[in-house]
C-alpha cells in the first residue's frame, strides 16, 4: 500500500487536529504543515482526514 497526504495550504488553518487525531503517528509538523513522516505505518484510518474541519488534508491510497 502507498499511501500520501495531500495539503491544501490555502485551507488550512494550521489547528493541528491532523496530528493529534493520528494515534500511529504518522503526521508531524514541518514547515508550517503536516508531512508524512512514517508512512509504512499509516494504517490508511482517514482519521485525520476526518477531523479536519478546514477538509484541508486529504489521503491518498495507491
Ligand atoms: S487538521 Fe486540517 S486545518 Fe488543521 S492543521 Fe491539519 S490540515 Fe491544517
């Protein structure tokens, strides 16, 4: 499974729900955003997707 985040920088409002709704810690905060940063152990949940109000992040499962 590949999986990636895509971020809308115009949308977010940099909350930071993302990362902290992720309980396998995938997502960190870099460079004003969230980044992808253990990908191998993203269990494709959506649910930092899901808890972001701004529907600013969006997964990608390929
Ligand atoms: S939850 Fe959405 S709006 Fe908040 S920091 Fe993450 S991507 Fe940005």
């Amino acid at each position: 499974m590949n999986v990636r985040i895509e971020i809308d920088r115009n949308r977010c409002t940099t909350c930071k729900m993302c990362i902290k709704s992720c309980r396998y810690g995938v997502l960190e905060w870099l460079d004003n955003a969230p980044v992808m940063v253990n990908p191998h152990e993203c269990a494709a949940c959506l649910e930092y997707e899901r808890n972001c109000e701004a529907e600013a992040i969006k997964n990608k499962v390929s």
